[in-house]
C-alpha cells in the first residue's frame, strides 16, 4: 500500500530540502529549505497559527489605511473578475498579514478552515512556502500551485501572488488569489497570474501618484515587465520619486530618497534638440505671439524687447510665420 497523501508530501518535502543542489536549481525547493533550516518549521505540523485580535488588526488596518483606500476598487475589480471560479482575493502588509478579502460565501468555510482570512499571517516564517509569504520573501510575482506550498495542511489549494512596492521602493504589501477548488489547473493559474500582476501594478502606480500630489509623471518605458515605471517630476522637471521599476531601469537606490536630479539627465537628451531654456523662451515667444494675434510688433512689445530682437529670436528658435 502507497503512503497517505499527507505523509508522502512530508517525506518529498524534506527529501527535496536536504539536498542543497535541489536548492540551487528549484526556488520551490529553496523555499521549503528556508522554512526548514531559516524558520525551524515542520511540513507534517497541523496547528495554525492564532488570527490576530479584532483590536490589534484594526490598529494594523489603520496604519495602512491610505493603502487599503487606494487597493479598495482595485481588489473589488478583480474579485468581480475571479469570484465565480472559485477564487479569493486576499490583500495583506509587508509583514504578510491579511489586510482585507473578497471571498465568496460558498468558499468562506473552505478559506477559514486553511486559516486564510483577515488577521492570519501569512508570511514565510509562519506558514512555510505559500503564495503570500515566498512572494514578500523573494519580492517577485509567483504561483505556489497545491503541493508545492511547504505544509501538507495547504497542499489542497492553489496561490496567485504579486508584491506590490511604494514610494520608496520598498514592499508594501502582497496581492493575493487563491482558489479553494480541487480542479484548479496550472494553466488557468497562469490565466489568472496575469490580471493579479496587472492589478498589482495599477495599485502600485495609484501609491505612486498619490504620495506625489503636485507632481507630473513620466512613463519612463513600457511596462513590459513585472515593474511600474513611472517618475515623479517637480515644476523645475527635478525626478523627486521614482517607482522600484523606474528606480533599477535608471540605477537608482533600489529603496529610500533618491538623488534629485533633472529629468533630462535620466532620460536622455539628442545633443541637437533645444535645451529646457530654449523649449522655456521659445513657448514664451510663441505666447506672445499668439496673444497679439500674430502681430510681431506688438509681441515684442509684450515682451519688453525691440521688433529687431524678437526676429533674431524667432530665427534662432526655429519659430516661423506658421507657429505666429
């Protein structure tokens, strides 16, 4: 007779960690090697660790809440999207404690069961190889697919996850769907790994612009990766902000303030294009211009120069009759 399913997961578990070059060549295995060596956890343990109090989550909730304000629409959209498959939204702090959900009232009993709910932690040291928690240890978007998650206790379910950075380019948080349903294949969590990473981005990008309010902001490139890239520029066109994806395009600190610098010296200038005094005198120009109607005495008048001087001007700027 073949060894419960339970007891067959233990023993490919700790095969699977004792073996550092199974380490080196799966991040699974490393993960389960971490919650073994790093965190001291056993995959056959049963016992979950206790939810936090309804005081101590409020005081938690609140030390997020401009976080959870922004993520709020974002987390309804997506669990819109995912809700009738089965599938929970779970969005949880840095530490990896759950923050809020969307959960459907036919999966509540499963999800409090595995003790994925509000106040539960989550992290890698409290519950091994999860969605949650390896996503906040590697700070990288994953999958952690049924028995690949450390405890035989969470091996029925599957987990979608995404970090989502701040400001200053440190984690704030995780993006997480999980899905109770014995059927879940791994392709239709590759599926649903799209729309938590894009949603995980839009979250991030709502911070960004927030912590920034009277800034302009710049798409630095494509979001063609896991990253948003987007810099926060002052009236003086001075970066002040930089996303973590706009932070390692450009080598910046990876976290904290950065060094305030022009825009320009960051994105790149064609030696032949104007500088930012001339692009400044030409739109004066072209304003003055406008506002007389074109006339170009009375635009050099506005300006306080002579009709010479705003020719000279105009020829130098490239600025012709069409833009008068």
């Amino acid at each position: 007779m073949g060894l419960p399913p339970q007891v067959g997961h233990v023993e490919r578990v700790l095969e699977a960690a004792e073996s550092p070059v199974g380490a080196a060549k799966s991040r699974v295995v490393a993960s389960w090697r971490r919650s073994i060596v790093k965190h001291g956890l056993d995959p056959a343990q049963l016992t979950r660790g206790e939810r936090m109090d309804t005081s101590a989550l409020r005081e938690r909730r609140e030390a997020s809440d401009r976080f959870l304000d922004i993520a709020t629409p974002q987390l309804d959209q997506l669990f819109r999207l995912v809700g009738l498959s089965g599938c929970s939204v779970f969005l949880t702090d840095a530490k990896g404690l759950v923050l809020d959900q969307r959960c459907g009232d036919g999966d509540e009993s499963a999800f409090r069961e595995w003790g994925l709910w509000e106040g539960a932690d989550w992290s890698e040291g409290a519950e091994g190889t999860n969605g949650i928690g390896t996503c906040l240890a590697e700070e990288r978007h994953l999958i952690i697919h049924r028995d690949e998650h450390f405890f035989a206790r969470n091996a029925g379910m599957s987990c979608i996850d995404a970090p989502i950075f701040g400001a200053d380019g440190q984690v704030i948080g995780a993006l997480d769907v999980s899905s109770a349903r014995a059927d879940q294949t791994e392709g239709f969590n590759k599926l649903i790994a799209a729309s938590v990473l894009q949603t995980a981005r839009q979250i991030e990008a709502d911070a960004f612009r927030a912590a920034f309010p009277r800034a302009r902001f710049i798409l630095a490139d494509a979001e063609d990766g896991p990253l948003v890239k987007l810099l926060a520029v002052d009236s003086d066109d001075i970066v002040v902000g930089a996303t973590r994806g706009a932070r390692r395009a450009f080598g910046l600190a990876p976290s904290g303030p950065i060094e305030r610098r022009p825009a320009t010296d960051l994105l790149g200038r064609d030696e032949s294009e104007p500088t930012g005094f001339e692009r400044g005198e030409r739109a004066a120009v072209i304003r003055a211009l406008s506002r007389a109607d074109g006339n170009v005495s009375r635009a050099a008048q506005a300006l306080g120069i002579g009709r010479a001087t705003i020719y000279r001007r105009m020829k130098r700027l490239g600025i012709g009759e069409r833009d008068a």
